[in-house]
C-alpha cells in the first residue's frame, strides 16, 4: 500500500461505527438487520456505512433467498489486512466489548426463524451449540485410535498427550522449555503411562527404532535445523512407525509470529517432502490442512509418512 492508500482507509475507518462494524463481520456473517440489532443502530445508518465499506472492498455480500449477508472481505490484500489486524488488535473498547456480547443473542435469534442447523448450513464449523466444541469432537475421536508407543515432540503443557493417554501404550512427551515441562507434569500426573521430559528436538536421549507413532505439531516453526529435527524423528521410529507432522505453511508475516518465538516464518510443501524422504521415510500424504479466516490467513500443512520395515 502506498501513502494515498493508507491515509484513504484510515480516513474511512475514523468513523468508529465502520470499525464497529469491520470488527463484527470478522466474526459473523450477518444481514442488516442483525447488525443494526447488535449495534443497537437505525437499520438506513448501518445501510450506509455497509455501502462505503463495500465499495471500498472491505466488506462483501451474498443473496440467500429473500436475505443479504455481509461479512468482512479479507485475503486479497495481505498488506492491507495486516493493517486493519494491526488497528484491531489495538483496541480495547467497551462499545466493542457489548456488540460481542449481543452477537449470540442475535444469532439465537435468527436460529429460531428456520432451526439453527438450517441458519449456519455451508459454515457449521465457525459457530457454537450446546456441548459442541472442537474438545468434545477430539476426545469422542480419540476413542476410535490404537497407537502403541507415542513419542510427542515440542508437547507443549501436554494437553495432546492428556487426549491421547487412555488409548496408547506408552507416551513420552518432550518440550525444550523447563517451565512448559512442569506444567505438563501436573496435567499428566493421573496417567502411568505418560512421561514428560525437557530435551532438544535435534537430539533426543531416546533409544532408536522405539515408537510406533512420532507426533510433530507444530513443532518445526520453532527450529533452526528442521531437516535435522525430522532426521532425529525417524530415528526413533520402529519399522512400520508413523510420522504424523503438521507446521505453518510458508508466510511473509514476520511481526505476527515474533510473540510466539518461532524461528522461521513456515515451509513449502517442498520443504517437507525432501526433510522426510532425506530421512528415509515413505511419504504417505502430505497437504494442506487449514486456511484461517481472519487476516493474516495463516495456512497448515499436514505430512503423515512411514518408517520402511
């Protein structure tokens, strides 16, 4: 973006209403009378500020039978939506705070008219219902898993291995950070079969060939020697053992992951495939997974490869 570009759109979002705005359809798609509901606005005033949005691209619409739903346009232009993350990330407001707020009463609302499956068929994912949530769909899944011996790199606190203790054999979860590593022990104290040691990914004081199952999630952003850290992975897998790897994919947006310590800014497909097959794994799948709707639209790859026997 150039300086009449920026000094346009800040112009354009001075009025707070146009933020007010920006910030719901982020999360909603919505029609005129919803937002004005939510925003507590004469529905001709939200009219007109949806139509200086619009034309500007920041806003886009679609036709479901007799209604208009607007939601937030973003993914065309990185530096653009980088912007107006930037400015949203900023705020702390309690007009905001009350339009979130009003946001599931009107969506009940609108489930009402035709049942609530029928008001959010084609985007079920994004939204909320009593008792479904991506932890109850995990835990009910994991139920369907035999994994035998599980080795968790970069485990985090442990809350992947906790989904996973009541189906596997054995699980030694390893992370680079002390304090991480305490936190992991008293999430997985309940259960015998879990281990939980500090250790750097590169170079694991770990027995060769002893899982079936090396998990890798998001682990690579924060290594320095990815190719190495894969090589260590299929070290110690067992013949027939899996390596399942998933990782940001390849980005630009430096600022938006430096608070999160990675070391590089994501991986090509091609990155991948050559990591696991330098390492002497069958590649048996490797795509992405997941696209982020909100800016900056952050993509995941997912690799899953075998050991050969």
């Amino acid at each position: 973006m150039d300086l009449q570009q920026t000094s346009l759109l800040l112009r354009l979002l001075a009025d707070p209403t146009r933020m007010r705005l920006l910030a719901l359809l982020e999360q909603e798609e919505l029609t005129v009378a919803e937002i004005a509901a939510v925003l507590r606005l004469a529905q001709p005033r939200v009219s007109t500020h949806l139509a200086k949005l619009r034309e500007a691209g920041l806003v886009r619409d679609r036709r479901a039978g007799v209604s208009v739903y607007y939601r937030a346009d973003s993914g065309h232009a990185p530096q653009r939506d980088a912007l107006l993350a930037g400015l949203r990330e900023g705020l702390d407001d309690s007009l905001l705070a009350g339009d979130r707020e009003r946001l599931p009463q009107v969506l009940a609302a609108r489930g009402g008219v035709g049942g609530w499956a029928d008001s959010v068929a084609g985007d079920m994912e994004r939204h909320y219902s009593p008792g479904r949530t991506w932890e109850t769909l995990a835990r009910a899944m994991m139920q369907l898993l035999a994994t035998g011996a599980v080795l968790d790199i970069a485990s985090g606190d442990g809350v992947l291995a906790e989904l996973l203790a009541p189906h596997a054999q054995r699980i030694v979860c390893v992370d680079v950070s002390a304090r991480v590593v305490e936190a992991a022990h008293a999430r997985l104290k309940p259960y015998a079969n879990v281990e939980v040691r500090q250790g750097d990914m590169h170079a694991l004081d770990l027995p060769a060939a002893s899982f079936d199952l090396v998990l890798m999630l998001h682990a690579l952003t924060y290594s320095e020697h990815p190719a190495r850290a894969v090589a260590e992975a299929a070290r110690l897998l067992r013949p027939n053992g899996r390596l399942l790897l998933t990782t940001l994919a390849r980005h630009e947006h430096r600022a938006a992951v430096a608070p999160f310590g990675h070391c590089n800014l994501g991986f090509r497909r091609e990155d991948l495939l050559g990591y696991a097959r330098r390492a002497g794994l069958a590649v048996q799948s490797c795509q992405g997974i997941s696209r982020e709707r909100r800016a900056p639209h952050f993509e995941v790859l997912s690799l899953l490869a075998r050991k050969p026997a």
